[in-house]
C-alpha cells in the first residue's frame, strides 16, 4: 500500500474511532457499489485494495462450469477459467479482472456518495456497540437541548436522550447543566445510534447505592428489592450476608451522609430503607415504614394476601398520600395488604361472632377522640364486653375470628387439626368451638 494512501486511511480511523480495516472495506464495498451502478452488471463485482499500487481493483465472480455453454453473467467455462487460474475446476469460484479504466466522473460521483454513506454506517456501528455493552451503566454528560419535553444529552461523540417517561417530576435542568443518568436503551436510527437514559427508574436508585455504599459493592449488603414513584418516595430493602453488618445502618451511613447523597441526587425524594425479612409478616411490618403496625394476618398464601392492623392515629400514615405508602410496600414484598384500624377489626369480630349464633354477650363499644399523627381526630375503641363461649379463652376466640374463621360455614367445614394451629387453641377447645357452632343453645 503506498504511505500516501496508507496515511489517509489511518487519519480517517483515527477521526471517526474505528479500526483501519473498516474503512478498508467501506472503501471497498463503495467501489464495488459504483461499478455495479456504472456498468449495469447483472454479475457479482467485487472490490479489492490493491496493497503494493494503492489502487482499488474490481473483480467480477463467477462459478467454473464443465461445459461449452455457461451463463455469461454468472459462469465461465473451465477451459477459460484456467487462463486466469491454471488449478481451477468445476464448482469453483474465481474472480475476473475487470478495466475500470471506462470508470468516469458519474462513477467517480457515486463512489464519493457511496463511501460517505458506508463511513457513516462503519462510525454508527462502532458508536453503538460502544454503548450496548453499557446499558444498566450510569453515564454523565451535560443538558444540551430540550425538544417537546425530552431532555437532549450530550454524551460526547454521540447524543444521548432523556425522555420525558423518563424524567422525575421534581427534577429542573437548564440548558448547560451536568446530568447524570442510567443507560435504559441503546436503538439503531437512519442518523444515529440513539441512546436512551432514565433517571426515573427503580435501577437507577439502586445503581446509586451501589456507588455510595462500599458494603453493597462487595456484596456484603444485598438489595432484595427496590420500589419507585419517581419524584415522590423510594422503598429500598437490604439484607446482610455478614452478621455483624447492619445493613440499614450501611446504607444510611455515618450522620446519614450515604443516603443523604442519593436524595440530593434525586432532588430531594423521600427513601425508605428497610430491613429484609424472610418472614412475610415481617417483612410486611418493615415495608410500612414509617407507620407502626400492631399486628398482622396472613389470609391466604397461595392468593398472597395479608391482612395488617394499625391503631387508629396511625391509618393515614400506613395508607400514605393517595395510597402510595401501601402501594410501594405491596409492590416491593410482592403481597396484597389490606389494612384495618383496632376499631374496625373489633367492631368486625363482634359482628362476626354473633353471626355464628354463639350465646355470647352483645358487644359494646366504648369510644374516646383521639388525635392521630396527621393531625385528624378519630374515634378509638377502649374497651368493650367479652364475648364468651363455655371453657374458651376470649383471647382465643379473639385469635379465631382474626384467623378467618368468621362465619359457622367456615367453623363447621373446618377441621380440629386447622384450629389447633391459631395461638391459644389446643385439640380440646377446637372440638368446644366445632361443637358450639354446630349446636348452638336454644
């Protein structure tokens, strides 16, 4: 290959960041596009870099055949196949030199548009397996443009795009701001590989922590999960595989500085970070955060459903504004949680007692105003009669009701061994309540 011609493809590499070799055969399969174009040629053309002239040549191909008769456009006989290649034989392929002397300026005109266009290809292709292999990677650049609510990112040699799905609803940049963001997406266009960023979703938290915490690096603290509402409230849960490694305590850091660096980078949305719990009802508790749950029922394992009990004051802080606490806590630990104040429970219980037809006192409700966190007054149970069956516990039946078993359909269909895994009911007193709901007193 001459210097002159060698030195040029070397610096157009170097510009647009992709090996010699590319542009080699982009140089190639330009030429080859031309003299197809130019020549009119139903038959296969190549092209080829001829290394010691520094020129392009152009081959046509075509199959050796064992007869008199080839088709000209794709075949040539074996006896002038051996003109060109003394070895050939039949079935082979053998490239015929062909003049580009013929080649002029509307060839000349179509390499030049060809080879423009094969650049731009071999420059997107490399720009986009660059950034393929960083998706889930986070990435900086600056604010360069906004068009129709998308920000326009520049990333450098390529630009990158924030879409407005993709933005939180606290977040404002200007136009020159240092961004930083999580590669969601990397799609081939006609123009450019298009890199798609999100600082919306719930992995780009967990990248965050990934970058602050150097126990969750290492692997010592595991993210079991990660919630969002972007703009609004995180639900992050982590576990420790080191005993003596608080895993809350790792991620919120000394005077909280960890975590205090992701909300800054947020722009200030509220994180929950909560300990994991293979117990479910544990782990339901944790997630509630930051209301305190008194206790919990777990309905039904197979429909994952549960059902969780706060005192009265505590309601509103468990559902959340709009529903939203409940909502990331159900989506984070995977269960439907329905949630009931003490009042409502008890009121449910008593109702649900006298429906069984059990003699028992009629309950009743004394009530005080109370005033809950949020600032609301509601009405809160303080005491009410017990309701009673012969030789059963009140706490038991209490237990029972809580449990599910709520209607005499339920008792009845109900086995002794089903009753005797609710707390305080033991073999004797599940065979008193099967009894009492079956033979009810007059």
């Amino acid at each position: 290959m001459t210097e002159k011609i060698s030195q040029t493809i070397d610096m157009i590499a170097k510009e647009k960041g992709v090996t010699p070799q590319r542009i080699i055969s982009a140089l190639e399969n330009a030429m080859a596009t031309a003299s197809r174009r130019f020549f009119k040629d139903d038959g296969t053309l190549v092209a080829h870099l001829n290394r010691d002239k520094g020129c392009l040549e152009i081959f046509a191909v075509k199959v050796v055949v064992d007869n008199d008769e080839p088709d000209l456009r794709e075949e040539i006989s074996l006896g002038e196949a051996k003109e060109y290649s003394p070895n050939a034989s039949a079935g082979d392929e053998i490239e015929i030199p062909r003049s580009t002397d013929s080649l002029g300026r509307i060839a000349a005109q179509i390499f030049k548009q060809v080879i423009f266009q094969n650049i731009r290809e071999v420059e997107r292709d490399n720009v986009y397996d660059e950034y393929i292999d960083r998706v889930g990677d986070i990435i900086h650049g600056k604010v360069k443009r906004f068009e129709r609510g998308d920000l326009i990112v520049d990333l450098g040699r390529v630009e990158g795009i924030i879409p407005k799905r993709n933005q939180s609803a606290l977040e404002h940049f200007n136009q020159g701001d240092r961004i930083r963001g999580l590669i969601e997406e990397v799609t081939k266009n006609l123009n450019a590989p298009q890199v798609i960023i999100t600082r919306a979703s719930s992995e780009y938290v967990k990248k965050l922590f990934e970058m602050e915490v150097p126990e969750i690096f290492d692997n010592t603290v595991v993210i079991k999960g990660v919630v969002r509402e972007a703009g609004e409230r995180t639900k992050i849960a982590v576990d420790s595989n080191d005993q003596d490694v608080d895993p809350v305590g790792a991620c919120v850091g000394v005077k909280g500085i960890r975590v205090q660096n992701v909300i800054n980078e947020l722009h200030r949305e509220k994180i929950d970070i909560i300990q994991y719990s293979d117990n479910i009802a544990e782990y339901v508790r944790q997630a509630l955060s930051p209301a305190k749950v008194e206790r919990i029922n777990v309905i039904s394992e197979s429909g994952k459903n549960i059902e969780v009990i706060v005192e009265d004051r505590q309601l509103s802080l468990a559902i959340g504004k709009k529903g939203q606490n409940v909502r990331l806590a159900s989506k984070l630990t995977g269960w439907n949680i329905d949630i009931k104040t003490e009042s409502k429970k008890r009121e449910e219980a008593a109702k649900a007692l006298t429906s069984l037809g059990i003699d028992s006192n009629e309950a009743h409700v004394e009530k005080k105003e109370v005033t809950g966190d949020d600032g609301e007054v509601y009405e809160e149970i303080v005491e009410y009669e017990e309701l009673e069956i012969e030789g059963v516990p009140q706490e038991a039946i209490e237990n029972l009701i809580e449990a599910g078993y709520d209607t005499d359909e339920k008792i009845v269909n109900a086995k002794v061994e089903d009753l005797m895994k609710i707390d305080l009911i033991d073999k004797e007193i599940a065979e008193k309540i099967i009894k009492a709901v079956k033979e009810p007193e007059d």
